[in-house]
C-alpha cells in the first residue's frame, strides 16, 4: 500500500475528520468517494466507506485507536484487498491479511491481490453437489449427511457442543486434504488460541488457515471478517481444491452489524437490526457452492454457526440464515443436559442436498434409521404410563439406548465412513446381545482405532462395504464377519 | 445577499472566528439590565460590525429581543456556512496579499468563499490549495521533486 501523501498526490481529494462516533468516522470533503472505497488517513490509519452523503463520508475504521478532529483524509480509488496465496496455511491471519499468530509471518512479495467484496459467482457456473462430505460424527454422517458445496447451519444454544462440532470436521476434511478455512467472528482471545494449538496437535494445521477477529478488535474489523475468510476459499477453489468454511458465528456478525447501522444513524428494522441485514449474510453464503471449473467439479462447503437463545429456533437473524442455507444441523440443549455427546437432534434436523451424495447403501441405513428413532422415541413416550411392556417393546428400547449409545462419540474422535457402517451393522445384528452399552462403546471406541491403525483391519472392512449392493446385503456379510470383527477386541 | 456586508468585512478564517467572538457577547448581552445590547454594541464590537448590524437591524424591529436574536443566529449559521479554501503558503503574507487572493477567489471560484491560511517553508514556494474536497499541490518542492525524481540517473553521475 502507498503512504497518504502518494493517495493525496495521485487523487488530489482531501477530506477532514468532522466527527469519531466509536468506529465510524464522518468526514468532510472526499467528493469522489464510492461505497466500500479504501480511505486512508494521515495517522496511518485505514477504513471504508460506510454511508455517502451529499457532504460528507461516513467511513468505518478497521482499527481500534480513535482519530482526532481534524486528521486529514484521502482517496485510494480501489476496495479492500488482501494478499491470497498458499502461505496462509497453518497460520491465524485477521481479517486483512496480516498474520497474528507468534510464527514468522510469511512472504506475501509474489501473491496476487483479491477483492474482499465480491459479487458470488452466476448460475451457470454452478454444479450439482454429488459428493459427500464427511463430518467423522456418525450421527451426522448416517442420518443428516452433507455433501461438498453445501451450506448448512450450525445452530443451538450456547456450550452445546456445536465448535466442537466444527474442530472434528474440519479434522476429518483436512485429513484428507480438503482446504480449511476456520473462520472466528469477535471471539476471545483464548478460544482463538485453543483451535489453533488443537489444529497442530492433531498435525492438520498445514490445511488449516484461521481468519481471525476477537472481542477486542474494532467494530469494523469483525464484520470484514466472514468477507476475508469466503476471497480466501475463494482462492483455494480457483487452485482446483477443495474448500470447508466455517463461519464461527453470524449471530456475532449481525449484532456487529446492528451496532455499526445504528451509529451511523441507518433506520432500524425488526429488532433493531437494519433493513439489509438478510443481504449483508445472504451475498456471503452465496459464494459457497460446488462449481464448474476447468479443474473439473470444486467445491466450497460452508458451515455457518448462529447461536439461539433458549432453544428458540423463530429469532429473526437464525430464521434468516436458515433460509440461505441448505438445510441445519440443531443442537438440542435438553439432549446435552441428558449428556448426549454430540446433542444433535436428528428430527429438528435438516439436509436439503446431503441425501443425493449417499450411496444405496447408506441411503437405505439412513431410511431404516429414521423411522427406527421415530418408533423409539414414540416408544419412550409410551413407557412412562408404567404399563408393563412386551418383550418386543423392550428389544426395540434395548436396541435404541444401543444405537444412542453408539451415536455417542468422545471429543474430537473421528469415524471414518466404512467403520461407522460396519460397527451399526453389527449392532443392528445383535453382535453386541448380551453386553452392557458401556462395554459395547469401549469395544467400538477400539475398533475404531484399530481401523486407523491396522491395514488388514481397515482392508476387510472397506471390503464389506465397497462389495454390499444394498443394506440387507450388508447385514447378512456383517453378520458372517462379527466373530472376525469382535475378535480384534480380544487381541 | 442579505448578509453581503458582513461577508465584505470577512477575508479568512481568523475573521469568521472574530466576528463569531463578537456575535457571541452580543447573544450574551441581549438580557441583560445593565450593559445591555444597545451598551454592547456601542462599545464591546468592532465599529464596522456594530454598523453592519444597525444596517440590518433597521429591517427588524430592534425592541423585539426574540427577533434580534433570530438575527443574530442567522448570522452565525451563516458564517458557518461558507465555504473554506484552504491555502499552505511559504511565508506569511501580507494583509494586501490576502485580500489580493481572496478577490481573484471570489471573482473566479465561489462569491462567498474565505480563505484559511496556513505557512509551512519546507514548501519553499508556490502554494498548496484544498477546496470542497479537492487538493492541488503546486508548490516549489513538489515540482523540484519531480524534476530529481525524471533526472535521477543524470544527478547521480554528477555526484
């Protein structure tokens, strides 16, 4: 970037510093600005242009120290930018590109530059999504799967397990080479610290870049961040990869953006939100998708995190991503109070495109599944009238804490798709009849490992699965291999 | 236009501040028993102000406080509104200069316009003008930076 003196000689348009209001600043003057224009000032500090006027320029600062009346102001003819490049994995970047981890920061002398505000790419580029993308959670993969390209809300109430959600997936995508771009809006330092050391334990972080802005940062700063994160996707999906985005939570963004539209004196809407507040998220999630490239089909997954209050799905800003997405995923906080780990609630749950990237064969479990659960919790329901129960009432209950119990999964323990078919065929075949659920997850717990660990293991299982044509197909080979499978735990 | 004369009385910006000072005592002084506005006007205000003032005070009925004051709040808004043409100069010019300056200013750029004025030498000459967001630079340093900046390579095999 150029000093203000270079901007000031090249545009010859000066502005002064009329007002500060917290992080937006009225300037006079600057009759050549245009929306979202770089301004710099001669303090060095930078902001966009927020609202126009016939006299004046509202411009948000990026930066937290205030102005003093009177600083001067100029032009830069151009919106924000940031340098793209590969150097960005592995380390936390905040919303201008600049890295803020403790690691040297890399050398950016050769990247090519991108524009933070985009518009999202047209219909003809896109493609069907047709491939799935694993989360390494069963519950999700089995009965809400999701496919690459698709946008899907994470939502539920506070500490409900829904970052943690987050880390497991983004460790299954980048285990197998999917782009992560790990996106943290207004969070605390220390959080922003947790995902990143969790991302280099688990030795994935060289696929892993973290946009970050914490609390502490300006108004501005945190709602450019969601903007940074998707011109970075962005540029991973040109290089013919493909990308998961998570967008760690709106709900932040949009009170954000709430407080920056009521400073600058914008007419509130509904909850004091501001008019444009569905366009502000829905030209950001618009930018994800699977599209058509001369690399072939590339994807970029979105999953956007909102936060409810109580449980309320009907707020105005989560009823508002739920309509830009394809489909959410919800965090049931009474089912996290009956430890259920992760608490997703597969009824109140959606996917709009995942089903079509399922094989027969998982599509069929997925069937066989839902309408189980459906029984089992009308089941529930029916016991506490304390009649006595019929023994085919009790192995449908039996069968279904099983099945809870094996949906259940340790934090950041990451199931693969073949194993996760495998293991509930055995269960659906009473492998486990006889032993407690405690037993049974311990031995699964171990077999999963086991299948990360032993080749011949993982060989006999990917071939159950890649040679079953339907789900009773499966079964019947499951069933025949359960002693060779079981065995495993005794050695 | 009905405030031209006091727009005649007003060169810079320094002006504008002054006569805003001297409107300010009067405002104070219109409620008061002893040294009231009439007391003020004769004695605590530059003579060419007071003179404005009776001028267009004759148009209003000077016994009714509220309108005075409406006057006087007009005029105040109105020195706010003129437009500023801001001037960097090498030296400190003299009062003939500025009114030099501010007539061409008036005559060729806006009627109502004022100057503030500001020295800074390290321009060494010419000036630096800001006006309704636009800024020229024609100093002497800016051209003399050009000119080392194109003969560079000449420069440097002379030293």
């Amino acid at each position: 970037m150029k000093t203000f003196n270079q901007y000031l000689n090249e545009f010859e348009e000066i502005g002064f510093v009329e007002e500060v209001i917290h992080s937006l600043v009225i300037v006079s003057g600057l009759p050549g600005a245009f929306p979202h224009e770089i301004i710099v000032f001669e303090s060095g500090q930078i902001g966009e242009v927020f609202t126009l006027s016939s006299d004046s320029v509202t411009v948000l600062l990026f930066s937290k120290e205030s102005l003093k009346i009177g600083t001067r102001a100029t032009r830069t003819n151009q919106t924000l930018q940031i340098p793209v490049d590969e150097n960005f994995l592995g380390h936390v970047i905040n919303p201008l590109g600049i890295t803020i981890d403790n690691s040297k920061p890399p050398n950016h002398k050769d990247s090519q530059k991108r524009f933070v505000h985009q518009n999202p790419s047209d219909l003809h580029t896109r493609a069907l999504i047709s491939q799935s993308c694993e989360t390494g959670v069963s519950l999700v993969d089995m009965m809400i799967p999701l496919g690459r390209g698709q946008r899907e809300l994470i939502i539920g109430d506070r500490k409900t397990g829904k970052s943690n959600f987050l880390l497991k997936t983004v460790l299954t995508q980048a285990g197998q080479g999917v782009i992560c771009v790990y996106t943290t809006i207004g969070k605390k330092k220390q959080d922003i610290k947790k995902a990143h050391e969790f991302f280099q334990k688990h030795g994935v972080s060289k696929n892993v870049v973290i946009v970050a802005s914490n609390s502490q940062d300006s108004a501005g700063m945190i709602y450019i961040t969601p903007y940074t994160a998707i011109t970075i996707a962005e540029y991973f999906k040109d290089t013919g990869k493909h990308v998961l985005i998570v967008l760690d939570d709106l709900t932040m963004h949009a009170k954000y953006y709430r407080e920056i539209s009521l400073l600058s004196k914008r007419f509130p809407g509904r909850n004091s939100y501001p008019g444009d507040i569905f366009y502000v998220h829905a030209k950001l999630l618009e930018r994800s998708g699977n599209f058509k490239t001369d690399k072939g089909d590339v994807s970029i997954t979105c999953l956007s995190v909102a936060e409810t209050m109580q449980g309320d799905l009907t707020g105005y800003i989560q009823t508002n991503v739920m309509s830009m997405t394809d489909g959410h995923i919800f965090f049931d906080s009474d089912l996290f109070a009956k430890g259920r780990r992760p608490a997703i609630n597969p009824f109140l749950s959606v996917t709009r495109v995942g089903k079509q990237t399922q094989t027969i064969v998982r599509r069929e479990i997925n069937r066989e599944l839902s309408s189980f659960l459906t029984l089992f919790d009308k089941m529930q329901n029916y016991i506490h009238f304390g009649a006595e129960l019929s023994d085919n009432i009790k192995l449908t209950l039996s069968t279904g804490n099983k099945i809870l119990t094996f949906f259940d999964q340790s934090p950041f323990m990451v199931v693969p798709h073949n194993i996760q078919m495998v293991l509930f065929c055995v269960l659906w075949s009473n492998g486990w009849e006889g032993k407690t659920n405690d037993e049974m997850r311990s031995e699964m717990d171990f077999l999963i490992d086991v299948y990360k660990k032993n080749k011949q293991f993982k060989d006999t299982v990917d071939g159950l699965v890649s040679n079953a044509k339907s789900f009773n197909d499966l079964i019947n080979k499951a069933k025949l291999a359960t002693p060779e499978i079981l065995g495993y735990t005794k050695k | 236009m009905k405030f031209l004369p006091i727009l005649k009385l007003i060169k810079t910006t320094d002006d504008v501040s002054r006569i805003n000072d001297e409107l300010e005592i009067l405002l104070a002084s219109l409620y008061r028993v002893k040294n009231g506005f009439e007391t003020t006007l004769k004695k605590s205000v530059s003579m060419e102000l007071a003179n404005v003032i009776k001028d267009l005070a004759g148009q209003t009925n000077k016994d009714l406080r509220g309108q005075m004051r409406g006057l006087l709040v007009d005029i105040q808004k109105y020195l706010l509104s003129l437009p500023v043409v801001k001037l960097t100069l090498a030296f400190s010019p003299s009062q003939e200069f500025v009114e030099k300056i501010v007539s061409y200013i008036r005559e060729n750029m806006n009627s109502s316009a004022v100057i503030e004025l500001a020295k800074d030498s390290s321009i060494l000459g010419g000036a630096i003008i800001s006006a309704s967001g636009k800024y020229k630079d024609i100093s002497l340093k800016k051209a003399l930076e050009k000119t080392f900046e194109g003969k560079r390579e000449i420069i440097s095999k002379l030293t």
